[in-house]
C-alpha cells in the first residue's frame, strides 16, 4: 500500500506532515505541487481542493487535507505510543 503526500516547497503545513510521516518512519510518496493555486490541478484531481498538504493513503482508503488532520490521522493509525510524534511540531 502507498501513501502520497502532495506538498509546496516552503510551506511549514506541508513540513509539518512530513515531519509526522518521517517520525513515524513511514515510506511515503511526495508529490510537489505548483506554487501557483490555480496550476494545482493533479491535488485537485485527487482531492476535490487545491491546498496542500494532502494525505492519501491506500492503505485506509483515505485522502485527507489540512495538516492537523493528518497528524492526527497518521498518530491514531501508525503510532505504537503517545511519544512517537512527541517531537513533531508546526513551525509557523
């Protein structure tokens, strides 16, 4: 199973989740978006939204945005303890 993490160079919400995906030392896709919105057609494709990030993971058959989310999807789902992503921060 995959998971794909459509994200923007630069974007701290975008850091954030692949911060969380590495904490959790998760083999993942990245798929880099255009910094022009109306340019971000593959996300919108998938996600029905031009923002990113967006999650999408095969295994749970889910596709996800905003970054709090998917943190919180990534610890309920892949986390062995409430440590794991003790350090994982977002830095705006």
């Amino acid at each position: 199973m995959t998971i794909t993490l459509y994200q923007l160079e630069g974007c701290p919400f975008c850091e954030y989740a692949a911060d969380a995906l590495d904490a959790l030392d998760l083999d993942y896709e990245t798929v880099w978006v255009d910094a022009m919105h109306s340019d971000r057609d593959e996300v919108k494709h998938v996600s029905g939204q031009r923002g990113v990030p967006v999650l999408v993971d095969e295994r749970f058959g889910v596709t996800m945005a905003e970054s709090e989310n998917i943190v919180e999807f990534l610890a309920r789902s892949y986390a062995e303890d409430d440590e794991a992503l003790a350090d994982v921060e977002l830095a705006v």
